[in-house]
C-alpha cells in the first residue's frame, strides 16, 4: 500500500510538471478606446504571438471580451488575455516578445502599444487541470475557492466531467467544451480565486439558457444525470458560498 501511495504522488507529481500553463493578464479598457485596443492586440501583437507558436515558445494566444458589465470601475477587467504554454518548463514570457519582434513587420512598438490607455487590473498563472476539447465562442467562467482545492479537483474530474461529457457528446445543452484549472500564482486566503471551470458554448443564448438551467436542475435537458450527480456530490462542504463568479466572456481571436 505504501509502495503504491508513493507511485500515485510520483504519478501526480509527473503530471503537474507536464501540464498546460496559461498567463491570465486581465485589462480594464475603456469604453473610447476598445476599437484601438481591439485592432492593435489582433492586426499587431498577434503576429507577434503567431511567429512565437511557429517556433514552439508558446501553444496558443487569445483576447476574450466580457460579456456585459459587473460594475465600472477601472479595477473591473473587461478584457483577458491568454497566452498558454505546453509545461512550465516551456514557459519563457520574456522570450516569446524579444524573440518575435520582427513580426510587426515595419509598424514600430510604441505605435502599437496597449498599455498607456487601458489597465492591467491583475494577473494569473493558472494550470489546465482537465478537460473535455471542442470548439466554443463563448466561455463561461465559473470562479471558485474551495476549502480543499485537491478534492474539488477530484470530485470535478470523476463526477462533473462524465455528466459534461455526456452533454457535449449528446448535445442536451449546447455545450460544446468543458475545462478546469487551478491557480499557480498568486495564491492565498485574500485571493479572488483559487480554481475555475470553463464551460463552453458557440452562441450567447445557449451559455444563458445553461445558467438558468443550472439554477434549476429539473428543467434540464439532462435532469436525471445531473439529479444523480446532485445526490452524490460534495460541493456544498467544499464551497458552501457557491461560485464566487460566473462571468460570459466572448471570444475575440485566437491563434494557435
């Protein structure tokens, strides 16, 4: 028994090191400059992103807008930023840029820049704990902080993940992908959030129609599986407050 304990760590330990990584830099645009932050963040400093995936230093890069607004103040992000990596030992931010500047072509940085008018409310690095790929437009992000991270983890991949799967692969939702991931850095009790899942859908209507749904399980199209994962799970002691955020973000490009 202990034999196999150390594997299962050993096992885990090997995992985590080979996991996706994603830097989350979360912008707070202003309404009057969004069209200039939008154009120069796709038509320039994608390119850039583009020549970086060509040579193997980063996996993906993509610009999500939030759907709606919380509120309006300039610590409220409208916008992320994802630049995603394939292990945290690929992960060299500092390269990605100084290596592929060339990519801008004959368009000079400080004509391009995003960071004079907008402002970086905060920033994560995140681990991809599990997923479920497809295709997807519209993101909705579900924040949480349990009390204990490692059985949220596990309770997600064997209990929520089979009912999600079920869900994508028979379209009862409209869901079209799935994921979850956990907070690298920073960390701690003052922290916003600790893990998130992503539940992923191609039109607006069908992530609000899942959030009634949810809310309200026995209208589901698949009320009998997620009444059986009600009975079975544990989500109430691990957070007993809930998500504490569900926001849409809609997908603006992504390159990969």
């Amino acid at each position: 028994m202990k034999k196999l304990s150390i594997f299962l760590m050993a096992l885990c330990f090997a995992t985590a090191l080979s996991a996706q990584i994603s830097y989350l830099q979360y912008r707070h645009v202003p309404a009057d400059h969004e069209d200039k932050f939008v154009e120069r963040e796709t038509k320039h400093w994608s390119k850039v992103a583009q020549a970086a995936i060509k040579k193997g230093q980063m996996s993906s890069w993509s610009l999500w807008k939030k759907v709606g607004v919380t509120n309006s103040y300039d610590t409220t992000p409208n916008y992320v930023i994802v630049n995603t990596f394939e292990s945290l030992d690929n992960m060299d931010m500092n390269k990605v840029w100084s290596d592929n500047m060339d990519a801008l072509g004959d368009v000079k940085p400080e004509d391009v820049e995003t960071m004079s008018f907008t402002t970086t409310t905060f920033d994560y690095f995140v681990q991809r704990e599990d997923y479920i790929d497809g295709n997807y437009k519209f993101a909705l992000v579900n924040y949480g902080k349990p009390t204990d991270l490692t059985a949220f983890i596990q309770e997600n991949r064997s209990l929520w993940k089979p009912l999600h799967q079920a869900s994508i692969e028979n379209i009862m939702n409209a869901m079209t992908y799935w994921g979850m991931s956990s907070v690298i850095y920073p960390v701690g009790n003052l922290d916003r959030f600790s893990v998130f899942t992503v539940d992923g859908f191609n039109k607006l209507n069908d992530a609000l129609d899942y959030l009634r749904f949810t809310e309200t399980s026995d209208n589901s199209p698949n009320a009998a599986a997620w009444n059986d994962v009600i009975d079975k799970t544990k989500m109430d002691e691990l957070m007993p407050n809930g998500f504490e955020r569900r926001i849409i973000y809609e997908r603006v490009l992504t390159v990969k």
